[in-house]
C-alpha cells in the first residue's frame, strides 16, 4: 500500500524518471507517457544494473521511488492515468502489482543483459 507520506511527497516534488532506453518494451511504454506528461525522463540503460532492474524516479533531495511507486508516481503525472495510480495503489491490487512486477521486470532486465 502507498503510505500516506509518499502520497504527500509525490504530490509536493518533481522527480526524474529512470527507465531503460534500450529496452524496446520500457521504451516504447515511456514514450507514451512522455507524450502525455511534463515529467523528466532519463535513459539509464549506462547505469549501474541497480537501475536496470526496475523503473526508478529520483527526486533531488535523493529520495527514490522504485518499481510500482515509481509506475504509480508516473500515472498521477501523466494526463489520463492518475485512474490507474489510484487503482494500483489500493492496499491489495498494490502488493499483488508488486509481485507480478517483480517477475516482469526480472524478466526484461534478464532479456536486455543476454541479447545487448
């Protein structure tokens, strides 16, 4: 479940977005959001892998929202989405998203190590 201060500090800071620009499935799924928000996005494909296994928003005080916070964040800042950050934030469908995400992303960070 999203605690009540991460609402709080997604809502007051801007962060930046970490996502993995030679991920053809990351890239393509940002590059609809960037067309839909004002958030900053920066490829982390050169990064250390800690950024490669998840989706990371990093905000300057260096505080980091990672995997479904981070998706979450991104949907309450993209026009049309902040449906989808409420519903993924409920307590239930919040930890179920963070198991399958887990699996996905472990799946795509393998995937991009093997075949790039």
């Amino acid at each position: 479940m999203i605690r009540k201060k991460d609402k709080v500090f997604m809502e007051k800071n801007k962060g930046t977005v970490l996502f993995n620009e030679k991920c053809s499935v990351c890239n393509f799924e940002i590059q609809h959001y960037k067309k839909r928000s004002s958030l900053q996005y920066t490829d982390c494909s050169n990064m250390d892998d800690k950024y490669l296994k998840a989706l990371h928003v990093q905000f300057e005080d260096g505080k980091e929202l990672i995997g479904v916070r981070a998706f979450i964040y991104v949907w309450n800042n993209t026009n049309g989405y902040k449906w989808l950050g409420k519903l993924i934030g409920l307590p239930i469908i919040f930890q179920l998203s963070q198991l399958l995400y887990a699996v996905i992303a472990r799946l795509l960070f393998w995937r991009f190590k093997i075949f790039n």
